[in-house]
C-alpha cells in the first residue's frame, strides 16, 4: 500500500535561458520520510532545441547543501586485480518535445529537492513543474 503527498506546484509559467535556474521560489520540496517523487514537466517549447533538466537533493533541512540528484552509474564497468571500477556521472534529463512529461526521481534517503532547468538553442519557452511524492503507508 502507497500513499503519496498532495500535488504541489514549485513554479508556473517560468521563462527559460540558457542558463541552470532553480525552478520557483523558493523552489524546494521537502521528500522526508519518502521513497519516491514524481515531477510533473509541462513545458512550451518556442524555438529551443531541447530542454534540460538537474534534479539535486539535500541530506539537510535548511541552507544552501546540495547535491546533484540521482547519480548514475556506467553500466560499463571494468574489473582489475577482483576490483570493480565504474564510473558515476550526474543524471540530467534532456527533453526534446513539447508538452507534458512525467519524470520519476528515487529519493534515497534526501531531505529536500530542487529542480534546475534550462533550454539549449534559442530560449524562451516556458515550464510549469509540480511534485508529489510517494512513500509506503504503513
């Protein structure tokens, strides 16, 4: 059995640039105690040629503690001597069509997230983004 938090909108009809900015103000959604999230993307493209999106994650309640979120790991790993050796990277998802996405994020025991977003091209476009997130009922 799951139950999930009330849908909560971090930021609405936010121009784009070219440039990483944090989506609403103060733009934060606290995760605690949750498994999973849910981002909502609804994006109006314009004439960009995609747009990108960080999540980062906080171990913290408050302050300016982040971290970019989820890691990915390269499935190409290499082994020397019986050690694994693989390398990790920051996940950053990259849209190309407009409209409405949905993007789910693990949490792995994060306090708060953030979402980062820009356009590559020519910006403009606009995003709305909202969050719920899902933890088991006990």
């Amino acid at each position: 059995m799951y139950s999930k938090t009330k849908v909560v909108t971090l930021g609405s009809a936010v121009t784009l640039t070219g440039s990483d900015a944090v989506i609403g103000s103060p733009g934060t959604f606290d995760v605690r105690n949750n498994r999973e999230l849910s981002l909502l993307v609804d994006w109006t493209k314009g004439t960009a040629t995609a747009l990108e999106l960080l999540v980062e994650s906080s171990p913290v309640d408050s302050g300016d503690d982040w971290y970019p979120h989820p890691l990915a790991s390269d499935a190409g790993a290499t082994f020397s001597a019986g050690v694994a050796t693989q390398a990790v990277g920051t996940l950053r998802y990259s849209i190309t069509a407009t409209g409405r996405h949905h993007l789910p994020v693990r949490l792995f025991g994060a306090r708060r997230i953030r979402v980062k977003a820009r356009e590559t091209g020519t910006p403009g476009g606009t995003i709305t983004l909202k969050a719920t997130a899902v933890q088991e009922a006990s």
